[in-house]
C-alpha cells in the first residue's frame, strides 16, 4: 500500500524569526511522504529569503494580504496537495513521529475526521492542549490546560475537537465539511470546524503520540486574542448549535458570558479586559449575520440534539 502524502500546511505573518525552528522539525520527520507548505499572510520580514536560502525544498505560498490564521490556513490547505492535512503553528515544533502518529490514526480509524495532538507548553513537560472542549456553558476550553504530563495524558481518546496550532484532517472530511470559518479571522475557528464535523457525523481523536511543542503567544495573544475570542465565541454558538439545544444550554451561556462580561468590568482598565468587551459587543451587534449563516449548517447536520449533547462536556 502506497503511503499517502501528508501536507502540512504553517500559516505565518511576520514569523521569520519563529520559523527556523518550526521548519527544521518537520524536515526531521519519519514519515517518508512531507509537503510544506507555509501560508504567508503578506510578511514584510525576512520570510521570503529565509525560505529561499534555507529550506528550499518548503513551498512559500506568499498571500496579497493578511487573511488571519482562518484565511491564511485556508489558502495553504487548498494550494496543498496531501490526502492528509496537518495544521503546526509557526511558533510550534513537532516531534520526529508527530506526522506519522497523524496519518497512521486516520488510516486505522476510517471514521475519524481529524487527529487532535498531544500538545505541550515551552517547558515540555506541561499540557497545553489535549485537544478542544466546548462545554455545556457554551465556552469552548482546552483539555488538560496546565496540567503536568502524565500517564493520564498517554491514552488515544475521543475529543471534541483538535486544537488548530497542531492538528491533522482527512481531505474528504474538510470536502464534505468545509474549510476553516474565515468570518472568525483568528481564534476559535478550529473549534467551529470541529463543530461543523460532527454535525455531519466526523469524529476526533486525541493520539497522544503525535506530539508536538507550542511556545504559544508567540504569533498572537494581547488584545486581539481577547477580542476574537469574545466575539468568535458568540458567533459559534449561533451558528453552530442545534435549535433544541439552545433552549436546554441557554440559562448557562448567558450565565457564562455575563460572568464574563463582569470580570472584564472588574478589570476594566486593562487593554485585553475592554477588548473582552468590545469583542462581546460586535458578536451581539453581528448576531443577524451571524444567524443568516447558520442556516446551511443546520439543514445539512445528520446527527441528534441528544448525540451532540453527549459530546459536550459539563461546565467546571
């Protein structure tokens, strides 16, 4: 049996100085079968020569004009040529079987849609993501956030859905599903389209043997990490979740986005707080558009209320 290619596609703006290591790991690969492909939001660093000079064998998809992580990302997995498509962050680093533990996973589970990875923090030894949660508050949270690596993190298990910073999926699932969500431009759109997958009945699994090394904060963060993520949250839910579901969860999303909103007053002198704020605002202020667009994604589900329900996990 041939081995499929695999396409891992970067997606950067300005990152020339985080790349280096980024790239150096996933020339180690053990897997045979490699694209890279690194989407470039229109960089005005030294992007174009460091690839040029370095790593010519990676292929530079150079972008008119910053699309986000979501339109970035979106540009290379179109442009990719790989049956298997992996997302790293440009400040991530993959282990050496981090593509092979990726691919093998969805060669053996013909069902799964995507492959959420064993993602650590800087040190190594600490749990930034063992793939996406979206709760029955409505927050979408990332399992084992800031928990040590242990045994308990050494188990493949279904997820909700795959962090977008080092993650893999089946051509056919994002064919059938679609791509990244580029109305959120950054931030959370990884959980819609894990959102949008099992609505239509694509699971994820969490392998913790691809693994991989994210120094997060390095590309994004501050202000902007806390307005997209109040406003993209909003949008997600109006989208996404089922008309039956809305009627059961919605006491505890309001209860969450006011206790949100309620420590962001607290803080209110901060720049990321009052950008809480504004990013709650606009996703109520664009929840017409926001519903306009829900409606495809609604007709075309083929799993239960009750099925998705199971899926989420119980607030903390």
């Amino acid at each position: 049996m041939v081995a499929p290619l695999a396409s891992v596609i970067v997606p950067s703006f300005n990152g020339a100085h985080l790349l280096p290591l980024c790239l150096d790991s996933l020339a180690q690969q053990s897997y045979g079968q490699v694209e890279v492909v690194v989407a470039d939001g229109a960089s005005t660093d030294a992007t174009s020569e460091l690839l040029s000079r370095r790593y010519p064998s990676v292929r530079l998809l150079k972008l008119q004009r910053n699309r986000g992580f979501a339109g970035n990302v979106n540009a290379g997995l179109r442009a990719a040529s790989g049956d298997v498509l992996l997302l790293l962050n440009n400040d991530a680093q993959a282990d050496r079987d981090w593509v092979a533990a990726s691919v093998e996973t969805l060669a053996l589970h013909p069902e799964v849609g995507s492959v959420a990875s064993k993602v650590l923090r800087a040190d190594a030894q600490t749990i930034s993501s063992a793939g996406d949660l979206l709760c029955r508050d409505g927050a979408a949270r990332q399992r084992g956030n800031g928990q040590a690596d242990s045994p308990e993190w050494s188990s493949a298990t279904p997820v909700f859905g795959a962090s977008g910073g080092a993650a893999a999926y089946r051509r056919s699932m994002l064919y059938d599903v679609g791509l990244l969500d580029e109305g959120f431009f950054m931030y959370l759109e990884d959980v819609d389209l894990a959102f949008r997958a099992q609505l239509r009945g694509w699971s994820c699994l969490y392998e913790p043997s691809a693994r991989a090394v994210h120094v997060g904060g390095a590309s994004g963060g501050g202000k902007l990490e806390s307005f997209y993520n109040g406003r993209n949250l909003i949008r997600l839910l109006a989208k996404d979740l089922p008309s039956g579901l809305v009627r059961r969860m919605l006491p505890a999303i309001v209860r969450f986005q006011l206790e949100r909103a309620r420590d962001a007053l607290a803080a209110c002198r901060g720049a990321a707080a009052q950008a809480t704020l504004r990013g709650q605002l606009v996703g109520l202020m664009e929840l017409p558009q926001h519903l306009a667009d829900r409606r495809v994604i609604q007709r075309s589900r083929r799993v239960s209320d009750q099925a998705i329900y199971a899926l989420l996990s119980p607030a903390p």
